[in-house]
C-alpha cells in the first residue's frame, strides 16, 4: 500500500464532520468534484469504502469511522511540525527548561543568561531553582531539559558533564576570639556551625570533610539561602562555609571574616541531562554557553553516566591571587577523576 495522503485524511475528516461532500468543498476551498476524488483515490489506496452516501448525507463505514480517528491525530502531529518549521523559518529556537540551584543563579549563571539573551533573542530559556535532588527528580519526570547543578549525581537514567570545581571558604563572625588564620575541621569542631537546607544526605561532602579528620558535622541552624546564612554568621549566630565565588562577587560580608580551609574543601558543578534526550539546538548553545564557566583543566568535554556509587572529582588548591575581599582568586583549577 502506497503513504497515506495527509490532504485526502483532512479531506475525509471534513467530509464525516460535515456531513456532505459539497459542505467539505466549501471549507477546503476544493470543487465537490475535487473532494470526490480525493475521497476515491483514499478508498483506492485502503482498499475499503470509507464512505457511504444516505440520501445526501454522507456518513462512514467502520473502517471510514477508524480511519477518521487516525487521522485526526496525524492532522495534528502534522499541524506541530509545521508550526515548528515555522519556528525555525522565522528564527525562533524553541524553549527550553534549566533547572539550577539558587546561589548558582545568583553568583555564576547571569553572565551566561545575558550572553545567551543577547545572542540568541528567539531562545525562550526558563530556568527554575531548586536543591540537586529537586533538580535530579524533575529530570526524571522530564519537567526540565538540562541540570546545572552539584556533584555527584547518582541516578543511572543520567548524564553528567563536569563544569567547574570551586573551593569553600570558611565565613565566621568578625566578634569570634582567636580566629585562625587557616579554618581546619578540628576549628570547625568547636564552633557551631550553620549549614546548607538539603533534603537527605546531600551535604556529604562538608560531613565527608569533617569525618576524615574524625569528626563529626553537626549542623546547630540550617538555611535554604546562602543570604540567609551570611546574615547569620554576621549576626554572630555561628560560622559555615561558602562557595568561593559567593565570597569574591556576592552579598556584603561586612560583619564577617573569610578563611580558607585546610585541608581545601571543593564543591564540583556539573550539567546534568537525561540519557535518552536528544540534543536539539536550544539544548546544544545552552550546554555549551554554561560549559564556559568551565575552569577545570585535564578533562574531556565527554558526557558520562552518573554514577550510582558517587564517583567524583577532586580538585588541587588553586593558585591564590587579591580579590575586592581579600580572597584568592585562582585562574583554573587542575583536576583528576576518581574512579570509583
């Protein structure tokens, strides 16, 4: 059997609905001889009758009855695809979801979402917040298109891109007796401590970093917002840790003093996507403007699944350099991958 007509299918849906073949003309704009012979040629190439005529009504045979059903549903099918042509056509790329966590948004993506702004003005990017297992949840449900958020990831239904490391630097009020110089987990141990909102066992990596030093973390306050915990510590509430871009470009530290941390304690960002979605357009420039935020060196640009064992990186101290609050800076960040 040769294709299918997708013009004698909406022939054939307005010939039923309608109930005429000379109504179905006026619609379409056709000859009613035109109709007919779209009619028989659709007959022809199905090898039944899909129309019978009673009196002059038209009306349809159970096969014309379930060939109107399939057809319906290709019209619209059809109906997408050229809308999206159009789209294309026109130089509108489509829309696509990130989601990302909050203190990511506020103090790395807005150069990118600019850039991406001004590049590509037809893109309709959405981007949404949320902790990584959020994030992780709505790309199992397909509710976003793209993760940009912290490692590991430990679904295998994902993959995962490594971005950038950053360190955590240790953030105390400037009230504290006897801060050190250098913030180790023995210090952190006898100070309270104010840690990240998480759901679960999301903040492993500061409780790794203590209990390899044999201790334990113990969070006294917890807080969704990197502001929030800022103004915490400055209020002299306790101490906690924050990405290091937080420290050099974010909110006013006044009240507060700023150390490194000894050993270094690094926080890996990471593109998160679904194996099986496919990388459109939208999708490529989106990855691909994130990807330069990158400052990890010795790694591919490969994509790898998540690893359910929580796999990582871990990431060597970066040079130090001046910055407006008299934090180190770091060009790049040379890494190694771990397998575990």
């Amino acid at each position: 059997m040769r294709g299918l007509s997708i013009d004698q299918l909406r022939t054939l849906v307005e010939v039923i609905e309608r109930g005429s073949f000379s109504a179905a003309a006026r619609e379409l704009n056709l000859t009613q001889p035109a109709v007919s012979l779209q009619i028989r040629e659709l007959e022809t190439r199905c090898g039944v009758r899909l129309v019978d005529r009673i009196g002059r009504t038209a009306v349809p045979t159970a096969a014309g009855r379930d060939l109107v059903a399939h057809a319906k549903r290709i019209g619209g099918e059809a109906d997408l695809a050229l809308a999206a042509m159009r789209r294309h056509r026109d130089g509108h790329l489509g829309r696509l979801h990130l989601g990302t966590g909050p203190t990511v948004l506020a103090f790395l993506l807005h150069p990118v979402l600019r850039g991406l702004r001004d590049e590509y003005p037809s893109l309709d990017l959405v981007v949404t917040t949320g902790t990584t297992s959020e994030i992780v949840e709505r790309l199992s449900t397909n509710s976003i298109d793209l993760g940009f958020t912290a490692l590991p990831v430990e679904t295998r239904e994902l993959v995962v891109t490594p971005v950038r490391a950053d360190e955590f630097v240790a953030i105390l009020p400037e009230t504290d007796k006897d801060i050190p110089a250098v913030v180790t987990p023995a210090d952190v141990d006898q100070r309270t401590l104010i840690s990240e909102y998480q759901p679960g066992d999301r903040c492993r990596v500061s409780r790794a970093w203590m209990r390899a030093a044999g201790f334990q973390a113990r969070p006294a306050l917890v807080f969704d917002s990197v502001e929030a915990r800022i103004a915490a510590v400055a209020a002299g509430l306790g101490m906690g840790f924050i990405p290091r871009p937080v420290g050099n470009e974010g909110p006013s530290l006044a009240g507060t003093v700023i150390r490194p941390l000894d050993p270094p304690l690094i926080r890996t960002l990471g593109l998160v996507q679904r194996c099986s979605k496919p990388d459109g357009f939208a999708l490529q420039i989106v990855k691909k403007a994130i990807a330069m935020l990158s400052n990890i060196e010795g790694l591919d640009d490969e994509p790898r699944p998540a690893r359910p064992n929580g796999g990582g990186l871990t990431a060597s101290k970066p040079k130090e350099f001046p910055s407006p609050h008299g934090l180190p800076t770091g060009p790049r960040i040379a890494a190694h991958r771990i397998l575990a």
